[in-house]
C-alpha cells in the first residue's frame, strides 16, 4: 500500500465473468428478460384448448436462465413451452402457451391466465397476461316416455317429457308436436 492506502475494484469485464446482476451500463441491465405476445384476449369454449404464442427477448448484456411459470385458476389446465430456458444477450425464443378450459362452465365467464417469467438475475420478475372469455355452447336433450303411444276418439294419452340443458347458458323452451291434429290439444 502506498501513503494513501490500498483500493480494490472490480472492472466491467469482472462484473460480467461473475454475473452480478446488479451491473448496469448506460442503463440497461445486465439481464432483461422480456416477454411479449400479439394476443391480449382470447374466446374459448367449455373443453376447448387454445394456443398462445409468446415471446422471450433478452435486452441485457448477460446470457440468463428463466424459467417461466403459469398462474391460473381452478379448473383450467395451462402448460408452457418452454419451461426453463438460457437466453443470450438479443437473443429471442418463441414459445407456447396451451389453455384448456373447464368442460362445465358458464359462458362468459372471464379469467385471466398470466405466465411469470423468473431468473435469478433479474431484479424482478415479468409477467404477461391473456384474459380468455368463456363463450356459448348450445344443447338440449329430450327424453318421453311413452315414446309413441295410441288412442281412441276422446281418448287420453298421458306421458312424460324431460328438456335437459346441456349447454353452458339458460335457454327458453316451447315444446310442440308437429302434427298435431287441430282438434287435439296438448296440456303441459
């Protein structure tokens, strides 16, 4: 040590050789990991999947590991590809997000499927989120019993009819029989 003592630094170069992730020139950090994707909202049907393209850019200076990780409710399945990935510095990766939705819910429901991006470089993670808005599916099922059945003049025919709903939205029934004699009258 001369008269006024020893000092010790690190250069630029060492910074990047021991990946500290606090570096920062002209203000971009040395991992930046963005993700980005062209859809925003997405419709969707009961049982139905759907794929989400995204991307991963990395605007720092220091390759990065990440690994992305999907939050999502009850109910819907959600996979990523890629999980767990290196990226270099301007470096972009292309993955995939599947969705699939519920068989039973109800139709225009909205739920909001997010992919956190982590590495231990950064010093906060990224999200990027799809809102999927559940749409309409039709359906009933009829069911008689008698399914057919014969009668004499002035006779009566009982029976029963079940409408079951088997869409995902209310639905306004008008039960007919085509055919019907006019003077026969149908009491429901």
């Amino acid at each position: 040590p001369g008269q006024w003592g020893s000092a010790s630094f690190k250069t630029l170069t060492e910074y990047v050789l021991l990946g500290d992730p606090t570096v920062s020139v002209g203000g971009v950090e040395g991992t930046n990991i963005i993700i980005s994707s062209d859809i925003e909202e997405e419709d969707i049907l009961p049982g139905e999947s759907i794929e989400v393209p995204f991307n991963l850019t990395n605007t720092g200076f220091m390759p990065s590991s990440v690994t992305l990780e999907p939050n999502f409710p009850s109910g819907w399945n959600v996979s990523i590809i890629p999980e767990m990935v290196t990226i270099q510095p301007d470096e972009l990766v292309n993955g995939t997000m599947t969705v699939t939705a519920p068989d039973l819910i109800e139709m225009g429901t909205l739920e909001n499927i997010e992919i956190e991006v982590d590495s231990p470089l950064m010093s906060t993670s990224r999200s990027y989120n799809v809102v999927f808005e559940v749409g309409r599916v039709w359906g009933l099922e009829t069911e008689m019993d008698p399914s057919s059945a014969n009668s004499f003049q002035g006779g009566r025919i009982m029976g029963h009819v079940n409408v079951t709903n088997i869409g995902n939205g209310p639905e306004d029934v008008t039960i007919t029989i085509p055919g019907l004699p006019e003077d026969w009258e149908l009491i429901l």
